[in-house]
C-alpha cells in the first residue's frame, strides 16, 4: 500500500506522456479509490474531476458514482444527490450495478434528509441486488453502505427498518429507480454553488 501511490503517479506520467487519455481516466479512478481508502476523499474527489471532459465520457458514470460516494464521505449530501441522479439517469438499463451504487447513494440522502423510510425501502432493493450477484461490499461501497444503516438506525426502529427493506427487495429495476429518482433534497441550495456546477461538468442531461 506504502508504494502504491508512486506507483500510480508514474503510472498517470506515462499514459500522460503517451497521450492516452483513456488509460490516463481509467488510471485516476483507481488512483481516487486508493486515496479514499486512505482517508483522503478530498484528495480523490480532485483526481476523478478531470474525467469530465468530453474525451473522457466513456468514464463519465464511473465517476459520478465514485466522486458521489467521495461527496457524501465529505458530508456534500446536496452534490453526491445531484451525481448519483445523473447516474442512475445514464445506468439505468445499461450497467445494473452502477445503477445499484447510485440507488444506494440516493437512499443515504434519502435517510439523512427526512425520508427514512424511502432510504430503508431503498436499502432494501440494493441489498437484495447484491445477493442475487453474490457481490459483497468492499471499499467505497462497504463505507457508503455503513453509512446508510447508521442514517436508518437513527430514524427508524431494526423492525421498520426491517420491514421495508422487505417490501424494497421485491421492486422491480424499474420501480426501484423511479423510487430513488424521486429523491428530494430541500437543503440542497445550503450547499456550495461549485457542487452543481463541477458534476454539470461530468454530464449534461
């Protein structure tokens, strides 16, 4: 882990220096993850920016969903909402997983924002994706998902909690993401302006 981070830092100088862009995004995701485990979500919220460019699209969910997770381990719930909307937007029928990583985004924001019981609804349809492709929670995801069960346990009794993560197991894809589209964030104008501004930057709906 100690040698990593050069690691990956001559790694990025040498995709630089070949001019190729896609190895240099696939690189800064990495690179982002390792900082996160680390601590340093700031640090990985910076390396994922520049993927927003145009050239880098191809990695345009990857980092909606990764620099999603890093804002809400920085406590910007208003701008990991507005990524992990768009990331459900661009997932949704194309890539399960990530559409699953953005849901589970969007039921912490529910939890932390006064509707508990749509996160646990939420948390419940997440779950039971997982199971069905034996994916066990590790990294960013792991830490995300603590969060969110910690957001639950605040607000709702381990019954409630429970009992709507049964009736989330069984919706539907489709009925799962309209449920987390509908997400809503009164206090998101509290938040810095830049947030919205930089995740435009990503996609533009």
């Amino acid at each position: 882990m100690d040698e990593a981070p050069q690691l990956f830092a001559d790694a990025l100088a040498l995709a630089t220096t070949l001019g190729d862009e896609s190895l240099q995004a696939l690189i800064r995701v990495n690179m982002a993850e390792l900082e996160s485990e680390m601590g340093q979500h700031a640090r990985a919220l910076e390396l994922v920016k520049p993927i927003e460019t145009e050239s880098h699209r191809h990695f345009a969910l990857y980092w909606l969903v990764n620099g999603g997770a890093y804002r809400i381990a920085l406590g910007d719930i208003a701008g990991a909402r507005i990524a992990a909307h768009k990331a459900l937007r661009l997932a949704r029928g194309v890539n399960v997983a990530e559409a699953t990583f953005a849901m589970q985004h969007l039921a912490i924001v529910a939890a932390l924002h006064g509707d508990a019981r749509r996160g646990a609804r939420l948390r419940g349809y997440v779950d039971a994706s997982y199971r069905i492709v034996n994916y066990e929670l590790q990294g960013t995801d792991r830490r995300t998902f603590d969060i969110l069960m910690t957001a639950l346990h605040e607000k709702l009794s381990d019954a409630e909690i429970e009992s709507l993560a049964a009736e989330g197991a069984q919706l539907s894809e489709d009925q799962a993401g309209a449920e987390a589209l509908n997400v809503d964030l009164v206090v998101a104008t509290q938040s810095p302006v830049s947030a919205d501004r930089d995740i435009d930057l990503a996609y533009s709906e």
